[in-house]
C-alpha cells in the first residue's frame, strides 16, 4: 500500500518502516487492519 492511497506522506511512512518511530493506541490499531485486510481499508478511505 502506498502513503498516497491512504493519505500520509512518503517520508511518514518511511519512517515507520524503518522502525525509526512505532505508532500508539489508534493509529497502530488502524495500521494493524491495513496490513491485514489492505482492500478493506482502501474502500472505506475512498468512497
């Protein structure tokens, strides 16, 4: 998934790959559903 299909920045998402920062409560909650259900969260992003 890439950071303009769900609206983050490139380097946001980076920076999370790397492991540089680590994601609390809801936002590591929504990327958890993103890694495992990608469609799910793309539909609902964009209707």
């Amino acid at each position: 998934m890439t950071s303009a299909r769900i609206g983050i920045s490139p380097r946001t998402l980076q920076i999370r790959k790397q492991g540089h920062r680590r994601p609390e409560g809801t936002a590591r909650a929504l990327l958890r559903v993103a890694e495992s259900h990608p469609e799910a969260v793309l539909e609902a992003l964009h209707r």
